[in-house]
C-alpha cells in the first residue's frame, strides 16, 4: 500500500475503498465525493459517514482489498 500526500490524486479513488490518516486518527471507508470549494471530502462505511477537512488529511491511500 502506497501512501499519497497530494490531494489532487483522490479523484481517481471516487467510489473506491481508501485509508485516510487526518485529525490524528485513521479512516477507513468509500470515498464519496470531494467538495473542493468548501475543502472537504465524504467517507462512508456503510453505517456512519464522515466529513474531514482536506487541509487536515496527512495522507491516503487506496485500501488493500479494494485494489
């Protein structure tokens, strides 16, 4: 698994399964949209959803069993 920094390459995971270290913590999740004006992206795992704060994400990377 490939850790990523640059955001610009999270188009590419829309709808895909990822692992998102930001806040200090680890998130893991479907990658539902990206909302570049108001700088924040959307993960789900089904049960909860979760909205981080793109200047907060340290990294990122697409999840091993979705690959």
């Amino acid at each position: 698994m490939q850790e990523e920094k640059s955001i610009t390459k999270l188009e590419d995971l829309i709808g895909k399964k990822i692992h998102v270290i930001a806040f200090g913590a680890s998130y893991l999740g479907t990658l539902q949209k990206i909302d570049y004006d108001k700088g924040f992206l959307v993960l789900t795992d089904g049960k909860d959803t979760v909205f981080l704060e793109l200047e907060r994400i340290d990294s990122f990377s697409q999840a091993e069993d979705d690959v």
